[in-house]
C-alpha cells in the first residue's frame, strides 16, 4: 500500500452555471444539484431535479459519467460541504456550479474511493478545513491533499465487495430497528386513540378556558433588557413532553411580573409560534419565566393539564390540531383559539386511570426508544470501524464485523 493524495488518483472539474432565467418545468437538460446527494449515507437522489432550457448546449465536460464522484463545494450549510455521491450508472444529466465531479484514473476504483468518502478521516480533514471559519465553499487546491490509502485494484475491489456486503447488513439492522421505533410510538398513539375515541354517556365537553387559565409570555423588548436578566424559556425548549433548559437566554423580568410570568412545577407549557401546538408539563422545582411564543396553562385541576397536553399531542398527530392555527404562511395557536378548543372530558375517576395509563404507556415506550437509540448509535461506531478498518489495511480475508 502507498498513501497518495486524491489530487494524484482523480481529476477534478467544476459543475455547470446558468442563470435563473434559464430554467424551466421540463426539458431534456437535467441538472444535478447538491441536495440530490443524500447527506446521511452519500447516495444520488434523484428528487426535486432542475431542468435547464433544451436552447442551451451542455458541455459533455458537465455532464457525469459512470464511475464519477460528485462532490458538494458550496452550499449554505457547513455540513453539507464536502459530501460526495457515487454516479453508479449511465445518465444524462449535468451537475451544477456548486458541485465537482472527481474522476478516478486508472489507479483507484471508484466505489473504493467513495466508501473512503464515508470514513472519519474523511469527514475530519472536511471539518479541519471548514471549522471556525466562516467557509461556505470548497475549492479542489484543498480538497487534493486528502490522503488516499492505495492498494492493488485487486485488492480495492475485494475490499469494496467487503464493505458492501457489510453495509447492506448495517442497512437491514438500521431498518429494522428504525422501525421498531415507530410501532413502539405508534402502539402508543393507537391506544390514545381508543381513549379519545370511546367517550361515554358520563363524558362531557368543555373548552380549556372553562377548566385552566391561559397566559401568553413576555413580549421581548431589548430597550429595556437591562439589569438584573432572568433566563427564559421560548419556544425552542419546548418539544413534545420534554423541556430542554440547555440553550436558555435571558431577559429583565420585574418583580411586578413574576405572577404572570412564571412558570411553576406541573403547569402545561405550549408553542404559541414556530412549533404551535406543542407541548409538555414543566416538572422542575424552580419557576421559570417564559416569552411570548409560549403559553403558559394551568388547570383549576392539576390532572387536566396532563389530559389537555394527550389530548394536543394525538390532535397534532392525526392532523386535527392544526384547524385551530391562524396565518396563511407562518402559522400560530393564538390564545384565543387555545382559549375556545373544546375537548372531551370524562369524569375526574376516570381521567385520572387513563392519565395513568398514558403516563405508564408512555414511560415503556421511552424506555424502548432509548434501547433503540443505543442501537443505532451503536450502529454507527460498527461503521465508522469497519471503514477505519478498511482503509488502513485491517480486513481479514473473511468479512469482518457481522452484523446481528
């Protein structure tokens, strides 16, 4: 094996320009773009294609080939910068001006090069080259320094058939335990279903403003943001059952405002704005203050918070939620509509079983998906060491890492 540069084992070339003006809904001039490269597993997709006028003449210079590599060189995403896909197969399509297309020579199999594109040392020395600077493009005098771990091409290819192989397993675990994910929460959301659905004769209907009082938070006004900052909750901390306080800002709270603005433990907290709807119990002892984009609820019976809160979280689920949101673009649960929801109530005995069936239903499933989590992110490492393994000559002969 000889370490080379991937300057020294492919040629580079830069993706087509054109002007807006030049795009159209159709035509035989199909363009590839940087979001064609799925981030998350390198491969070409081929959603949301741009077409270019049939008047334009297309360079056969900007137009992949099999056994090319295209690479992502600007975008407005950090982490988008550098991401290579693998063209696998004959199409006419183009590649646009944010992109390049590496063009492996005689030396260096394509598919092995792509599989080094997957690899930590890859994403490192992309990361060394874009982190802590304000870097949104790429240019080859960069790129061309990674080192590429060369071998036999014999051997390239078997190292290539290995990592196929043991990917395509990877994929299968990864499938399955994404969808162990979703029957566990969709077991959940069925059984809140049947709750919801059955309401009996004793069952009544009230609105939320019959039964808790609402409060929208505090207006931020930086003109007056001095002295004596309290931190805050907005609508970035709230996710469904779940306070984050790990991004917090602060803002001047009078003490005149601490009644109307705090938040005390087991009051239901929902997104008023950016994620309306959404919800979850604050179950801290300290209080905390919260901004406009939330609204604070707390019932004349504690229980009801937690029956209002199963009761959004299925609404959004089966899409009826969202008939109580106002604005034809940026969407918003005022709190005159949160006010006015009507939702139905059983009696006090009996909501007090189902929240604590909710509560018990919903700690397994949590439980279950922590399990999984663990899974797929032990997933990852197996990747991450098959491909180190991989590149600095570690593979046996037989397949390393089966995958359960």
């Amino acid at each position: 094996m000889e370490v080379l540069s991937i300057g020294d084992v492919c040629d580079f070339s830069r993706g087509l320009t054109y002007k807006k003006a030049d795009e159209v809904s159709a035509s035989c001039n199909a363009v590839l773009r940087a979001n064609n490269i799925t981030l998350e597993t390198g491969k070409i997709n081929f959603n949301d294609i741009k077409y270019i006028s049939d008047e334009i003449s297309i360079p056969k210079s900007k137009k992949v080939k099999k056994g090319s590599l295209l690479i992502c060189t600007a975008s407005g995403s950090k982490k988008h910068l550098g991401k290579i896909g693998l063209v696998e197969s004959d199409i006419d399509f183009a590649y646009g001006g944010f992109m390049g297309m590496l063009t492996p020579k005689g030396n260096i199999d394509s598919k092995y090069l792509y599989w080094l594109s997957q690899s930590k040392a890859y994403f490192d020395f992309i990361q060394g080259l874009t982190d802590g600077a304000n870097i949104n493009n790429l240019k080859f005098s960069q790129l061309k320094n990674f080192p590429v771990p060369v071998f036999s091409l014999d051997e390239q290819k078997r190292i290539v058939v290995i990592l196929d192989q043991a990917f395509a397993d990877i994929e299968q675990a990864r499938a399955k335990t994404e969808q162990n994910l979703k029957n566990a929460r969709e077991l959940f959301e069925s059984y809140l279903q049947q709750v919801f659905s059955q309401r009996g004769d004793d069952w009544g209907v009230k609105k939320i403003a019959e039964i808790a009082e609402a409060c929208l938070g505090k207006m931020l006004d930086k003109k007056k943001n001095k002295g004596n900052p309290k931190p805050y909750l907005r609508n970035q901390n709230v996710q469904w059952f779940n306070i984050n306080t790990d991004d917090l800002l602060e803002m001047r709270f009078e003490d005149s405002e601490y009644e109307r603005y705090a938040i005390k433990k087991g009051d239901l907290v929902i997104c008023e704005g950016g994620y309306p709807g959404r919800g979850a119990i604050w179950e801290q002892d300290e209080d905390i203050f919260f901004q406009k984009a939330l609204h604070r609820i707390r019932c004349h019976n504690p229980l009801y918070n937690h029956w209002i809160l199963y009761y959004l979280y299925l609404s959004d689920c089966n899409g009826t939620l969202k008939n109580s949101f106002t604005g034809a673009g940026i969407q918003h649960f005022t709190g005159k509509s949160l006010k006015q929801l009507a939702l139905p109530i059983p009696p006090v005995e009996l909501t007090e079983k189902f929240v604590r069936n909710f509560d018990e239903l919903f700690n397994r499933v949590i439980s279950l998906e922590n399990v999984y989590h663990n899974k797929l992110e032990s997933i990852d490492q197996l990747k991450k060491s098959i491909l180190q393994k991989a590149f600095s000559g570690e593979l046996t002969k037989e397949k390393e890492g089966a995958v359960a």
